[in-house]
C-alpha cells in the first residue's frame, strides 16, 4: 500500500497541472464532450446541406423516383422478353419504345380535344357550380348563395383566366413549355432505361458493400419490392385505363360534355385514391351532368355503382390476384402523408411505397397465434388448462395393470 503512494502522486499532478489553472478552473474540457460538441455540429451541419439539397432537388428527385417506380413496373414484361432469349437492354428498349408509341398515339388522336375540353371545363366551372347550386336550392329548399360558394372555392374570373392561359399559352409559352417538356421526358426516359436496363447490375453493386448474410437480406428485399410493387402498379394502371374507357364511352352515350377529361379523372382518382376515390371519380362527372339535365346525373351515379361492383367482383380479382393487399385505412393514411409532403404527386406514387414495405413486413415478419381465441389456453399465464385427454393419461399411468 505505501508503495504505490509515491508513484500515484506524480500521475495526479500531472492530471491537475494538465486540466486545471491556479485558480482551479478547467483549462481543457474533457475529450467526450469535445467529441460530443464536434458531433453535434456536424449533425446540425448535415442536416442544413440535407434540407437544402432537398429544396433545390426536390423536382429532380421527384423525376427520378418516377423513373424507379416506372422501372419496376415495366419489370415484368422486361423479364418476359429476356426469358425468351433477348438481351435485358433491347427487352428494356423495345417495352419503352412500345410505351412511347402508344403514348403518341393517344396524343396525337386526343391530345387537341383533351386540351379543348380541359379548357371549356375550366372557363365553364363557375356557370356549372351556379347551376348546381340552383338545382340545390330548388330541389332541397335551401338557402345557398351561387356567388358564396363560387368564391369559396376561389373560381374566380382571374383564377379561371389563369388556369386557361397555362393550358393554352402563346407563342412563346408554348416553344418554352414544349423544350421544358421534352427535356423533362427525355430525362425520365433515360433515367428508367438505364434503372430497368442494368437493374441486375445495379443490385450487385449495392449488396457488395455489405456482408455475404446482408447481401441475401438486400437482394430478397430488392426482389419482393420490384414484384409486388411492379405488380401493384400495373394493375392499378391496368383498372384505371378500363374504367376511363368504359366511364367515357357511357358519358359520350349520355352526351355529357367534357367527356374525355371527366372519363381520365375518373379512371386515376378512382383506382390510386383510396376509399373516397371511388366517391370522388364519379362525383365530378355526376356535378357536370346535373348542370345540363339532372336525369343525366342519376344515370351517371347509377352507372358508378354499377361498375364498382363489376370490377370488385370480376375485374379486381384477375387483374390484382398476384399483388399486394393493402389496408384501405393505411392506403388513405398514405396518400394523406404524400399529399402534405410531395403534393399530387405524392398522393399517387405513396400507396406504390407503402406496398413494398408492406410486402416486406409480410415476407421477414412472424405471427404468433392469438392466446385467448383458443378456449383450451388459459388466460392465465403459467396455468395449464384442463383437458379431459389429461385425466385418461393419469389414469393410465395410475393403474398398476
């Protein structure tokens, strides 16, 4: 014991010649909160360049989310046509190119009545809600003041010039818009070619930065998303060109005007919003058609409910037999955080996200069985239930024959 008083009181004064002044104060803060402090400000400092970089890219990272998405739903016609023998890059361009040319296709026969009617919609919405809004009041007996209602939803003659001059822009409007667009487009087209191309390629070079027992739980991952959400969003895609094609056949049959873009509305909102998605497509139509003969509206309605019925029973099954089942409750949930974080379009592409992870839960989660739904196990923990099999057994045991 009084060996070792010599050699501790050198170490101690080193210590107190190193951390403290005459006075006794700290000279040199301790080296955890120096690295506590440095952490700190490299968290905040992180955090700033994130948000920052987040502002200035949000539509560039919108783009290439889309061009993600837009890759792994054209996944499996991609693999159909490497299964047949064909090189992924060519099976990739050769769906692409098909895309493409069914897309110019609808534009070059609809697009000019598209932007005509998207036009008298918008220059006609504050006439259309005056004349509901008059049938309301006559039919129902109240009060309700056109003017009130038309301000509300701020359809105002400035707000409806506005919305006319962006669809239907001058000269200049029209050559700016059309390169914005088309680099736009060339842009995602790159960006999901090379993302659908070299997708095998692309999840070897992210698994090989982790272990062998992390690649197996990458590449199973990586898997499951591309399947199940690939597969969700072309089925959605698949019920919502039907629905159009049938809304807008059955509204050009009633002569509804504004078929064309009511029949679009109705095929999207319909199939990526969930549970009011369906009230809200036929609404729109339903408010149009009350405008002009209100008998039309009742038939609109009748043939809403008709075909939801259809498509739960008949077409729904088919179509989405090998997707993912997802929860209308959390779906809603979905589209409400995407709407609030990435607007419309966020709405949209939010219930694709939600189905691969929820593919994942499914795929690596386990369920136990619930404990009071069976009547032989006890409520009671440690207690063992009563069974009449027991009593048999004791009585074998018991007899001495």
């Amino acid at each position: 014991m009084d060996g070792n008083r010599p050699a501790a009181a050198p170490v101690a004064g080193r210590l107190r010649e190193r951390s403290t002044d005459e006075s006794g104060w700290l000279t040199q803060p301790p080296s955890w909160l120096r690295r506590g402090v440095v952490f700190a400000l490299v968290a905040v400092a992180g955090y700033q360049v994130a948000v920052w970089a987040f502002t200035n890219l949000r539509g560039f990272l919108g783009l290439l989310f889309l061009a993600w998405l837009f890759s792994i739903s054209v996944e499996p016609l991609v693999g159909r046509l490497e299964r047949l023998g064909l090189r992924r890059g060519a099976a990739t361009g050769i769906v692409l190119s098909a895309l493409v040319a069914v897309l110019a296709g609808f534009v070059a026969a609809f697009g000019s009545l598209l932007v005509e009617q998207l036009t008298s919609l918008f220059t006609a919405l504050p006439d259309v809600v005056q004349d509901v809004v008059t049938w309301a009041n006559s039919t129902f007996g109240t009060a309700l003041d056109p003017g009130d209602v038309v301000a509300s939803l701020q359809l105002t003659p400035a707000r409806i010039q506005q919305i006319v001059s962006d669809l239907t822009p001058g000269v200049v409007g029209i050559v700016t818009t059309l390169v914005g667009l088309v680099f736009q487009v060339l842009t995602f087209l790159l960006f999901a070619f090379y993302m659908s191309a070299e997708g095998p390629a692309l999840r070897a070079t992210v698994a090989r930065r982790f272990p062998p027992r992390q690649q197996r739980f990458i590449t199973t991952v990586w898997a499951i998303t591309v399947a199940k959400t690939g597969g969700y969003v072309v089925s959605r895609l698949v019920l919502a060109a039907i629905s159009s094609v049938a809304t807008g056949l059955f509204l050009l049959l009633l002569d509804v005007p504004y078929w064309l873009p009511l029949a679009l509305w109705t095929g999207v909102i319909s199939q990526f919003i969930p549970t009011i998605g369906t009230y809200l497509a036929i609404a729109v139509p339903a408010l149009i058609a009350l405008s002009g003969q209100p008998i039309d509206a009742l038939w609109v309605v009748v043939f809403g409910v008709v075909y939801q019925q259809v498509e739960n029973y008949l077409l729904a099954p088919r179509v989405t037999a090998r997707t993912v089942a997802i929860h209308p409750a959390v779906a809603f949930g979905a589209v409400i955080v995407g709407a609030g974080l990435f607007g419309p379009m966020g709405a949209l592409v939010s219930i694709p996200v939600v189905a691969a992870i929820e593919a994942v839960i499914d795929t690596y989660g386990h369920r136990y069985e619930l404990v009071g739904e069976d009547p032989d196990v006890p409520d009671v923990p440690g207690e063992r239930p009563h069974r009449p099999a027991d009593e048999s057994a004791a009585g074998r045991r018991s007899d001495p024959s």
